[in-house]
C-alpha cells in the first residue's frame, strides 16, 4: 500500500523560510515524476513545482519561481521544497503527489496525473 506522508509546514513571519518534506512508502516511484501542489481557501488545488524521475528537471510556477526550490533524493524516497522568502498570498494546504501515470514533467503538470496524494500540511504566513 502507497503511504504519502509530508511535514514541514507551520506559522511563520513573511520573509522566513520552510522546508516541506515528503516521504514515500509502499512503492518506488523513482522513475516518474513528483509534485507538490497546494490550495489555498477558495481556491483550486494547483501544481507549484514537479521534478522529473531520474532526470532531476524542475517545473516551478511563475508565483514561487526564484524563491522556492524542489529536490528529491532517491535512496530516501523523499521529496523536498525550500520555501523561501515567504509571502502572505503563500498560504495554503501544500500537498505532495506522486504518479504512475506521467512519465515527462509535461504530463506532470496536470493535477489528475497524480493518483497517490498526501494528507497536506499547513503553511501559513503572517504579514
């Protein structure tokens, strides 16, 4: 059974940093690519960043590019997001996906490419 777990999430000041984390259990998905996504209340869930299986490239939306930054570490079978310089508007549920069915980061780019999803953390930013 496929377990997505992620933690890191928390209250911070605008301006500070997190880093997200994201472990999965159950299956190896080394080859395909990951995501994390987030919603914010009233809003759609969206795709922030992915991260290509073994070819290590990265997709970052236009409102985190430069200031967050996606890894993964294969032997651990984790995935990660620096977030930094954090802003008000980064408020959200973040989420971590990963996927059999996307095998380039084109496909990783549509939310129903994922089917194994993590139960979200919390990030929240105070102006």
């Amino acid at each position: 059974q496929v377990q997505v777990v992620e933690s890191g999430g928390g209250l911070v000041q605008a301006g500070d940093s997190l880093r997200l984390s994201c472990t999965v259990s159950g299956s190896n998905f080394g080859n395909y690519p990951m995501g994390w996504l987030r919603q914010a209340p009233g809003k759609d869930r969206e795709i922030i960043s992915c991260i290509g299986g073994r070819s290590g490239n990265a997709y970052y939306a236009d409102s985190v590019k430069g200031r967050f930054a996606i890894s993964r570490d294969q032997v651990k079978n984790t995935m990660y997001l620096q977030m930094n310089s954090l802003k008000p508007e980064d408020r959200a549920m973040y989420y971590c996906a990963a996927t059999y069915r996307a095998w380039n980061l084109v496909q990783a780019l549509r939310v129903s490419s994922y089917n194994y999803w993590g139960q979200g953390t919390q990030v929240t930013v105070s102006s």
